[in-house]
C-alpha cells in the first residue's frame, strides 16, 4: 500500500511534467526521429534506447510506437544473445515489460530466451501469461506446451490417477497416524496428496516440500482448494536443505515419501532419508525397548523396499543399445565396433553416461522374454540408518543366475517392491498392472547368446546412491565362457582362459576392434539400425545421381553434383551420396566425435576425402540451418531435410527450411524427402487418458487435485508405441494432411477428413505417423517395426461416442510443427465414404 506521502509526491511530479510542455515534446519527437533512424541503419541498441525514452516520456505513442518497438526489442535481443550478454539482454524485457506489461507477443519472446537458457519454471509463467491475455495466440500456446511436459512431467498423472497406489498410500499413513504419529513430514509432496491424507487422517502438524517450483505452487493451491489452507506447511525447497528451528519448529514422527523412481534410488531417497533421520525425525524405536508412544518416535512410509531383476531378451531394447547391422546404406560399417548408447554403468563410464534407462516391459514392441527366473538383488530397511549408510559402503554383491530359456541377452530388467508398511505394499513389477516402468541395463557391445544350463553372473552395487547393476560375465560347465566385464582395473577380470574365449567371441562378431567408443543417442542408434531407411535412401539418391550424371557422359573435369545432409544428430546420408565420385557432400554433422566417425567411416569405404566436408554454422540466421549456396556460383542438386522428430512430430520450422531449399537447388535438384503423408485412425484408450489428465476426483482419493494439474495437460501425446498401446481402433487408418517440401503452392494449413466408424465406442484420441516418400517410387513409414521414430497421438478434448457406420469429421490444423484435430459426428444423411477437403495455403 503506498503511504500518503509518497501519494502526494507523485500527484506533485504530474504536475510538474505537464504533457504540453514544449521542451519535452521537442526531446520526445526528436529522439522518435533518431530511433527511427538508428533503425533503418540496423542500430537495434541505440534505437532501442530512444524508444524507451520516448514511451516513458510520452506513453501516449505506445499504440503507435509498438510495433515498431517490439521489432526493435526482438533485434536487439538477438543481437545481445549473440554476444553472450545475457543479463542486458533481460534488462532490455524487463524495461519493455514495464512500459507493456500486457504485451502477449513481448512475454512469449521473453519465454523463449527464458527457455533458450534453461530457465523452464519461468520460461512457463511468461507463456502462460501471453496465453491468458491471448488463448488463440499459437506460438504461445506451443511453447507452453512444450514447458508444460518440462515443468509437470507426464508421469504426474499416471500416478494420480493409480487409485491403488493412492489407496495404499492412503491406508498406510492413516494407520501410522491413528497409531499415534501426530506429526508428519512429507518429502517431495508434488501435488500435495501424502500430506493432505496425513492431515485428514487426524495429524496434529503436517509439513511438506517440494523442490519444484512448479510443483510447489500446484500444491500450495491443492491444499487450499482442499479447505486445508493453513494447516499444512508447504516449503518450497529440497529437503536436504531443511532446518529445525528454521523451517519447522519440531522433529517429526512420521516422514512419508514417494520420491523414488523406477531404479528406486534415482530421485535421491537414500540421501534424503540418511538427513532425515540425522536432522528431522524423530529417533527410530530400539527394538529391545519398544517405546509405549509412537509420537515420541520416528518412523518412515514407505518403511523399506525389496529390489528385484531378471535377464532378458528384447530386440527392442538390443536395436537403441547396440548397432546390429554390418553394413547401412551401402556403407560397411563393420570399422567401428563400439557405438554406444548413452546408458551405462560400468566402472568407467563418466558423467554423461545414465546407468539405466527405463521402460514398461510389458508394451515394447516385440515383446521381451525372460531369459533367468527373477531373483532378489536387494533388500533395504528406510527406518534403519546402518541399512541406509551400508548400502553405499558395501561392496558389490554377485549373483549366478540359472539361464532357464536360450536367448540373447540384451538386458538387465530391475523392479522392487515398496514396503509401506509391515502389511501393505506396491510392487512395480512388468506383470503388475500398475503406472510404473522398470529399469533397464542394457548388455551393450557382446552379442551373447545364452542356454539352459548356463549360469549368468550379475553384480549388484550401489555407489553413489545408484543402483547399478551388470552382467559380469557368462558360466558354461563350471568355467567363464563370455566376459561381459570390460574394464581393466576390475576386480572381476576374467581368466586368461576366458580372455581368450571372449577375444574369440570378438573375433567372431567385431573383426577386431579399431576404433574408440562412440556414443550415440538410443534414437540415432536404432536409425543406424534401420536398413530399410537407408536402403531407401540409397537407391533414392542413386536414382537422382544417375539422372544428373548420366552414365555416358565423361565425368573428367564435370563440376561436381553438391549435396547437404541437414539432418539433425549423427547422420551417414551425406556419405552415402558421397559413395558417388561425382558427389561432393556435405554434412551438418556437429560433435567432433561424429565427425571423426563419419571420416572414418568414409576411409573404410573408400570414399575420397575431398569427397566429404562438414558443413557448420556457415550461417548466423540460426533459422537457415546451414542452408546457403555450396559456393557463390553453385546450387544443390540434393538437400537432405529430417523431416520428422524420432518423438513422432514434425520437426519445428521444417516448412520454413524446405522453402529455403528450394531456393538453393539446381534445375533438377530435389529435397528428400519431397512429401510427407500424415495417416491416422480413430482409436478408444483409456490409456492415452490417463496419461494426461487426472480423470477427476475419484481415483485422487476424493481430494479436488484434476483442475489443477490438468492445466498442465497437453493435447499431443509424443514418443508412443502404438503397436502396444492398449486400445481399440474405431476406424481404419486414413490419409489426414500431406506436406510437398518441393511444391509449397499445393499445401494447406487446414483440412478436413471425413472417416467412418468400424466399431462402437468413444474416440479419445487419434494416434498418427508418417509416410516419408523421397520420391515418387520410394518411400518409408514412420510406423514399422524397424522404425527409429515413434508414434503421436492427439487425445480429443472431449471424448465423442460413435456406433458402427457413424461418419466422423475430423478437422485438421497445423500450424508450424503445431497439430491440432477435433473430432464430430456427421448428422447421418450428410454420411459419405468419401473425403471432403478444404485446401488453405500456407502463408
Ligand atoms: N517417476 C516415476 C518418478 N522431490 C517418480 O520434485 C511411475 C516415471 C515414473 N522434493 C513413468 C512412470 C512412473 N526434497 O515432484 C517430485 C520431485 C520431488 C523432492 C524435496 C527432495 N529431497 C526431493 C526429491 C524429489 O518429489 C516429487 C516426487 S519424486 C517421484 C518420482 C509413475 N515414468
């Protein structure tokens, strides 16, 4: 509230500034005129000085001013960005937001740097904001939802709506606190939901804390909705950083806690509990003095947890983990033998390296097979703080695992089971049907193939507060016949005999090793894999080399045929067009390791140096990509585009490149791929549902949580197997959008499909991917088993009940890489089996 002083001070300045004062107006339309001109000379900085002198002197040329102001702003930025000086760069927003603060086109363009640089939570509330103030505004409503999976991950929802999980969760800390814990801690509350059950439960104080901010926020409104404002402490901070007295007066009886991932110990609980039990709980009861009062104790919930696993076979998980294939594309590429994927746990695998990834065995595609029956790796007790220390001081622990079914062994699946008292407990199990994935060690580099009879040897540890796991090696008649240990200084190195069997598996599979390890993303090795991609590719560009080259003529002094590989990530294309000798190729290859690979790759193949050249940050309109003329006077004859994201979206911009392209090609020249074809089909899925909303009050134990989160839901769903989705399909697949990346003229940005339904039900969703055609014979869809991208699913806003034979409208917007479809029923005489199109050019 400003005091009256301070009221009358600024009532005194208005009256000194009178708006026709004539020194004033001069200044204002003076420095109007050199901002004007500092623009025309590109002088974003000063420009941008003068409007801000102007608007604060004469607010009144705000409308007039505006547009001129942001254009202004936004170049600066960019020119700031580009120098690395950051903090002018959020001065210059911030002035700007003072003089609009309600400028939608200003608060999106802040979120974007805000993003660019990491800072997500803010990055949001900018978008969010630029949403409220314009709901049709599409950039911003993109970018939110691309924070929103950022900010509240998905996962959030799976587990609000797993009323089993909430139950047990519910019934556990009801009974610890009607048994007399009056005081209740919950550690990284989310939403809110442990803590409002231990207050409804009866607590006397209920704290908890969240380390998101996001999070915190939800759950400060949560509570409140819940009427239980004030009687829960919500703190916004990591509870490692939790002090008594600071931030809660007292030690508690009871800490509950579900901070743990599908490797259990991922989110830190070991640490957490470790402080917890040191700095914030109450002492555990000795057992040999049972204490008569549960409040004067401390105990936690989950109380313990047992840690279980089992080999597998799984070609879904061997082709993102492990190159399979010898040669792609025409290339060999048997030269590099230890491309691996960014997951590892292994002794000498640095800090980029994840030890697992993770997930749910049940719906990868294929399948998997148990190779070992599942045996029990680990077994920890939370409310014992030698358990909880012992665990990372422990050595590793071996286990020899009967091989029960013959198979390759691609994995190490992990899964536990929480203990959340001595009675109830969830497991996380691939049988369970339940919200949770596995974790999953990858065997990487051995190609090894198991029998019954064989014993594996797994070893288990938990360094660094990780649970790591790894094959050692593989048992056959009592002696070491595969070592899966690679590292020099381990404990467990093999045998000379056993070195000399696994230099001989080498021998058979790898043809000796020549080049260091190269680590590739799990997508871009799956790509890799991928014969029919590259096979495709091959003859695509084959085909067009030919056409311009024919064979007949002499190629003696011919100037080279140019093509640009801008593929995003590790890409071989440019070296498959390089196989040519009258190719010159380009490659937007960026990380020095990929490069090296690529030159070597190009050595083994025979390929010319020359013949190959990376193509990098030739341009500083970050938009362009790289795309620019090979030399002043040359064009391309091919421009390799990445059409599609691996998550099952189009890739950002992709129109806005492909007009670029075509600008750069030869007569004759070609983009690959030329078109896309978006299919879909009509499908009913719970599944998709609860994956991204909380479907009301119901499954979250009654508590009002559903409207806040799901502010947080997105309508694309990215990164799915549709294969395995749980669901029924409604129609048959059809055609929904067609993009030419070399004839812009025909596209539209709107469409409508008219589809039927084959079955009764209710449309959620409809899942769609891609047919990639890089010309007009070959192509290659983004939906196959061999695929490395996934599929995407737009889940309806409202689900729409359809019968056998009902007509569907579906309307179809895309908007930069931005999708969005409704779905209606056709009144029954309008039925057709035919489409109806509407064609919107794109501006
Ligand atoms: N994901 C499971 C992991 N936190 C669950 O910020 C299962 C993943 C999953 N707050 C598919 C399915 C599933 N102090 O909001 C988070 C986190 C917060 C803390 C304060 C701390 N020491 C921590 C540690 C974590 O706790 C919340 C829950 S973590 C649960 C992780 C459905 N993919």
């Amino acid at each position: 509230m400003p005091s009256a002083t301070a009221r009358a001070k600024r009532v005194r300045r208005a009256r000194r500034t009178p708006r026709d004062d004539p020194a004033r107006n001069e200044l204002v339309s003076r420095s109007l005129e050199s901002a004007q001109q500092c623009l025309l000379n590109q002088d974003y900085g000063t420009a941008f000085v003068h409007y801000l002198l102007v608007l604060n002197l004469a607010p009144v040329l705000k409308d007039f001013a505006r547009e001129s102001f942001r254009f202004t702003l936004f170049k600066w930025a960019e020119e700031l960005d580009s120098l690395g000086r950051i903090q002018d760069l959020f001065d210059c927003y911030e002035q700007a937001l003072e003089l609009f603060p309600t400028d939608e086109v200003i608060l999106n363009s802040m979120g974007e740097h805000l993003f660019r640089m990491g800072f997500r939570d803010e990055a949001a509330g900018h978008f969010h904001k630029a949403l409220k103030l314009k709901p049709d505004f599409t950039e911003a409503k993109e970018n939110f939802y691309r924070v929103a999976n950022w900010l509240v991950e998905r996962w959030h929802f799976l587990m609000l709506n797993d009323s089993r999980r909430n139950q047990k969760y519910q019934q556990a800390i009801r009974k610890a606190v009607e048994s007399g814990c009056s005081t209740v801690l919950d550690i990284g509350t989310g939403t809110g939901i442990l803590g409002m059950c231990a207050k409804k439960a009866g607590a006397d104080k209920v704290y908890a804390c969240e380390l998101s901010k996001t999070m915190y926020e939800l759950a400060c409104e949560v509570v409140s909705a819940n009427g239980m404002n004030g009687t829960i402490k919500i703190l916004h901070m990591k509870s490692l950083e939790m002090e008594i007295p600071k931030d809660i007066p007292e030690r508690v009886s009871l800490v509950v806690t579900e901070t743990v991932d599908a490797g259990l110990f991922g989110e830190g609980i070991i640490e957490s509990l470790l402080h917890a039990w040191n700095h914030l709980l109450l002492p555990h009861e000795n057992p040999e003095e049972p204490s008569s009062s549960p409040a004067l104790t401390g105990r936690v919930i989950p109380a313990g947890a047992t840690v279980f696993g089992m080999a597998v076979e799984c070609q879904e998980i061997r082709r993102h983990h492990r190159v399979c294939v010898s040669t792609a594309g025409g290339l060999s590429l048997s030269i590099v033998q230890d491309f691996h994927s960014p997951v590892s746990c292994k002794r000498d695998a640095d800090d980029s390296m994840e030890p697992y990834t993770t997930e749910r065995l049940s719906r990868l595609p294929g399948g998997y097979a148990p190779l070992t029956e599942p045996f029990c790796a680990l077994n920890i007790n939370f409310n014992s703080v030698q358990d909880l220390e012992g665990l990372c001081s422990q050595e590793p622990i071996r286990f020899n695992l009967p091989v029960t079914q013959a198979g390759v062994l691609d994995a190490l699946a992990m899964w536990f089971q929480l203990h959340l008292d001595e009675e109830i407990s969830l497991s996380t199990g691939p049988q369970e049907d339940t919200c949770w994935e596995q974790a999953i060690y990858p065997v990487q580099n051995h190609y090894v193939c198991v029998n019954p009879g064989d014993e594996l040897i797994v070893e288990i540890s938990c360094e660094d507060a990780y649970l790591r796991v790894h094959g050692v090696a593989v048992v056959r008649d009592g002696s070491v016949v595969i070592s899966l240990d690679d590292s020099d200084d381990s404990p467990s190195s093999p045998t000379a005999e056993a070195e000399l069997c696994s230099a001989l598996a080498c021998l058979q599979t790898n043809h000796g090793r020549s080049l260091e390890a190269c680590v590739l993303e799990c997508s871009e090795i799956a790509l890799l894999n991928n014969v029919r991609y590259h096979e495709s590719f091959r003859r695509a560009l084959d085909k067009l080399v030919t056409g311009l080259r024919p064979e007949c003529v002499p190629q003696g002094d011919d100037e080279p045929l140019y093509v640009l590989d801008v593929s995003e990530g590790f890409s071989i294309l440019a070296l498959v067009a390089a196989r040519h000798s009258s190719v010159k190729a380009f490659s937007s290859v960026e990380k020095e390791q990929h490069q090296a690979v690529l030159s070597r790759l190009a050595q083994a193949n025979g390929v010319q140096p020359e013949a190959l050249e990376f193509w990098l940050g030739r341009s500083d309109d970050s938009d362009a990509a790289g795309l620019q003329r090979p030399s002043t006077e040359k064009l391309w004859s091919a421009i390799v585009l990445d059409c599609v994201e691996t998550c099952g979206l189009i890739r950002q911009k992709l129109m806005d490149k492909a007009a670029l392209a075509r600008c750069l090609l030869e007569t004759g020249g070609r983009i690959f791929p030329q078109r896309i074809v978006m299919y879909g089909l009509l499908v009913e899925s719970d599944t998709l549902l609860l994956e991204s909303a909380v479907q009301g009050r119901e499954p979250t134990l009654g508590f009002n949580i559903a409207p806040f989160i799901n502010q947080f839901t997105v309508p694309v769903h990215v990164f799915l197997d549709l294969s395995t989705l749980p669901c029924k399909h409604l129609s048959d697949p059809i055609e929904l959008f067609v993009l030419d990346l070399m004839n812009c003229s025909v596209n539209y940005s709107h469409r409508e499909v008219k589809l039927q339904a084959t079955c009764s039900g209710r449309v959620t969703a409809v899942p769609f991917w891609y047919r990639v055609h890089l010309d007009e014979e070959i192509s290659v869809s983004t939906f196959t088993e061999d695929s490395h991208w996934k599929q995407a699913a737009v889940v309806l806003h409202q689900p729409l009940e359809v019968s056998t034979g009902d007509t569907v409208r579906l309307d179809i917007h895309l908007h930069s890489s931005s999708l969005s479809i409704t779905a209606c029923k056709e009144p029954a005489s309008y039925s057709t089996h035919s489409s109806l199109t509407i064609n919107n050019r794109f501006s």
